[in-house]
C-alpha cells in the first residue's frame, strides 16, 4: 500500500528538501511513523514528547480533515495525507 505524505515547506530541511514522501501504513499514525523513521530529525517537530500531533498541526487525508483521533484515522492505497501548520494574522 502507498501513501504519499505532502511535507510543508518549513518542514522539508528536515526531510532532506522532499516535498512528497511515499510510506506505507493502515492509519495515519502507522504512516507519520514510518515518515519519522527515515527522517528522525521531523520526529520532534511532528510529534509530542508523549507521541500526539503538536497542537500546531492539522492533518488532512485527500483534503479532508482528519481530526478527531487523527493517528487512528485509516489510510487506503493512494491517499495523500498533508500536514498543515495555520498561518495566523491579518
């Protein structure tokens, strides 16, 4: 199964410059844990030191959001999950 996961572009420095990283999973925590594996130095910027989401972050699977229970949500073959970091002010 491949799923592609959109980087941010404040986040693919520490992914090696990718822009879109292909891994595999059933849920979006089995993905976001085999992205981190290869790029461990995303691993603090994603991810809590208890292994939640940072607060900072949305995660969208083909658009859609997909809170609540984000890491558990399930993942099909060619899904794109994005993380998005909300850009405030005005």
């Amino acid at each position: 199964m491949s799923i592609a996961v959109n980087i941010p572009p404040f986040l693919q420095t520490l992914a090696d410059g990718m822009k879109q990283i292909d891994v595999s999973g059933d849920t979006v925590g089995e993905c976001l844990d085999e992205l981190v594996k290869r790029y461990p130095r995303l691993k603090d910027r994603v991810f809590t030191g208890v292994g939640k989401i940072h607060k900072g972050f949305n995660i969208f699977i083909n658009g859609e959001s997909a809170s609540p229970d984000v890491l558990a949500k399930p993942v099909e073959d060619g899904d794109i999950i994005h993380i998005a970091h909300p850009i405030f002010g005005g």
